[in-house]
C-alpha cells in the first residue's frame, strides 16, 4: 500500500531510542526524509543508510533554544517539515508514591514529556506559517499511562494525559496554517524498549502486566512505529484527526493486585 510518504519530510525526536529509531527506519523505507533529534548520543541513527535523505541534530526538548535551532537545521537541509512526531519522553526508573515524590521529580518529567510536545509543537507551526502547503501532520506519542494513570508514575501518567488536551486543541489551530492538518496521538501500551526493560524482564511484573491484555503480549517497537506512521500519512489517515489511538493488545485497564494481595485488607467491612 503506498503511504505517501515519499520526500515527505518528517522530524522526530527521541529519535535515537527504542521507538524512535524503528520510526525512523520505517519512514526511510517509505522513501521520506528525516530530521532525526537525539538527545544524549546519536546511537545507531548514522549507521541508517538513507542516500543523504536523514540528518541529525541534538536537541534537548526542554531548551526552546534548542528546538529552536533543531527545526531551523531542518528546513536549511530539507525545507519545509510536513510531519513532526513528539516522541521524547522520559520515565523515572523506580516508582514512588505521590506523597514522597520531590517537586523536582514532577518537574523534570513534566518538562520533558509535556513541554517538550508543547516547544516542539509550537516551532512545527512556526514553520507551517513561514511555509505555508495544504498538508501537514503532527503526532504525539502519549502513554497507556495517561488513560488507565498509574500508581507509583503519577508525574508520568499525567505529562500523557496533558498531551491528550494538547491534541485536542491544536487539532483546531493546526487549520489556520495548513488546511488540512492533522493532529493525533498513539499511546503505546508496554513495549520493548530501554525504557521498559527493567520492568519486562520481571516474570512476576510480566504476569501482572498480560493478566491486563487479552492478547498476552507487550508490544514491538513496529507495532508502534506503524502506528505513527499510518497517523503521518495523508494517503492512508488524511480524514483523521484529534485521534488518540491506543496501540496495547486490547489493554483494558491494570491488574492492580495479585490474588493474594486482593484480601489483605479487603474484607468488605
Ligand atoms: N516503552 C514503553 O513501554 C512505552 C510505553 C508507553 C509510552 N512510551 C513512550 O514512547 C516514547 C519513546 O520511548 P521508548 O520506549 O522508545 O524509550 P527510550 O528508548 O528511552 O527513548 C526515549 C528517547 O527520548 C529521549 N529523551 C529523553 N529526554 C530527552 C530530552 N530532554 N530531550 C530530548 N530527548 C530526550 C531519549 O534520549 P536519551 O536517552 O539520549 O536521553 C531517548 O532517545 C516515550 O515518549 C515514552 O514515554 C513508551
């Protein structure tokens, strides 16, 4: 099936992790050109060969400077950027409850995964408006989190569920630079990637987690990237937008105790 995505120029951040970089392969193939943003190393990103149609550039997402400079570099190497997907994001490693969370904790997950969408967002439309087309997609990539919340993540859980009222409003804003812009968001469920591989090599945590989804399974990092890259494609997904699609295995909610921790202190009374 042909996406459309041919010379179609993408930016992505988080570029260099786990669903970032199976996003930009996908693209590649698709015979786009991509402007990958990485944060602390470039990883496996200048080994993608892609006859010069990627480049990079780091970014840290929570520098508007940064940004900034990042989609500049972008429209100097391949013009106007057609698709920007908010893929960054960050998780604390350890959970902790609400109550011992430090204000510095809530802050930086916050200011990552939520204000980075927000500068990145903010700089794809500055680029709409000095390059004005019919077209343009803009994707942000949330969380199961954000739905079902988590306990112990709750910095995390809500920087995903703001990003649903980000989408919710640039789908209406995004109109007045292009057209017929879209905006939408994919929300992984649990996918193999570093950053969730402490918890998925965890037999007791993997049981927890399948006794949730119906097809007993955590998600491969294609399984998100497709996703995404249905989102960006005006061919396949051009009628779609302020769609959050939930990319989990059916995932209805989370398994909150085992069966022996269900009674110990629910007694009815
Ligand atoms: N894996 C899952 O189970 C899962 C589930 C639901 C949602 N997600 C979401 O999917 C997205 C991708 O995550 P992933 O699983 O692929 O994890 P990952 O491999 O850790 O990738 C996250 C990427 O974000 C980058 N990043 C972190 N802080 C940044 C900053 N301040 N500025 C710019 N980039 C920054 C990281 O770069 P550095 O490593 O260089 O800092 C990394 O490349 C995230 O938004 C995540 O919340 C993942």
């Amino acid at each position: 099936m042909d996406t459309g995505l041919k010379n179609k120029h993408i930016l992505i951040t988080g570029a260099a992790g786990g669903i970032g970089l199976e996003t930009v392969k996908t693209f590649l193939r698709e015979g786009a050109r991509v402007t990958a943003l990485y944060h602390r190393g470039e990883g496996e990103l200048p080994s993608l060969a892609a006859d010069g149609r990627l480049t990079t550039v780091s970014a840290d997402v929570r520098r508007e400077e940064d940004v900034r400079a990042a989609f500049r570099h972008a429209s100097e190497t391949f013009g106007r950027v057609d698709v920007s997907v908010s893929n960054a994001g960050i998780a604390n490693e350890e959970g902790i409850g609400v109550h011992e969370m430090s204000l510095e904790q809530w802050n930086r997950t916050l200011t990552v995964n939520l204000t980075g969408a927000f500068l990145c967002a903010k700089y794809f439309f500055k680029n709409l408006e000095e390059f004005p087309g019919k077209s343009a997609a803009l994707v942000l990539v949330g969380s199961t989190a954000g739905i079902f919340g988590e306990a112990w993540y709750s910095d995390y859980a809500t920087s995903k569920a703001g990003m649903y009222g980000l989408m919710m409003s640039l789908k209406n804003e995004i109109v007045y630079l292009a057209h017929r812009g879209r905006v939408n968001m994919v929300n992984p469920g649990w996918t193999r990637t570093p950053m969730a591989e402490g918890a998925l090599t965890d037999v007791e945590m993997v049981k927890r987690i399948h006794q949730t989804i119906p097809m007993k399974k955590t998600a491969t990092t294609k399984d998100i990237a497709h996703a995404i890259v249905f989102l960006s494609s005006d061919q396949l997904a051009g009628h779609i937008s302020g769609q959050s699609i939930t990319v989990a295995g059916g995932m209805e909610g989370r398994a909150l105790y085992t069966p022996d921790e269900a009674l110990s202190w629910g007694d009815g009374k």
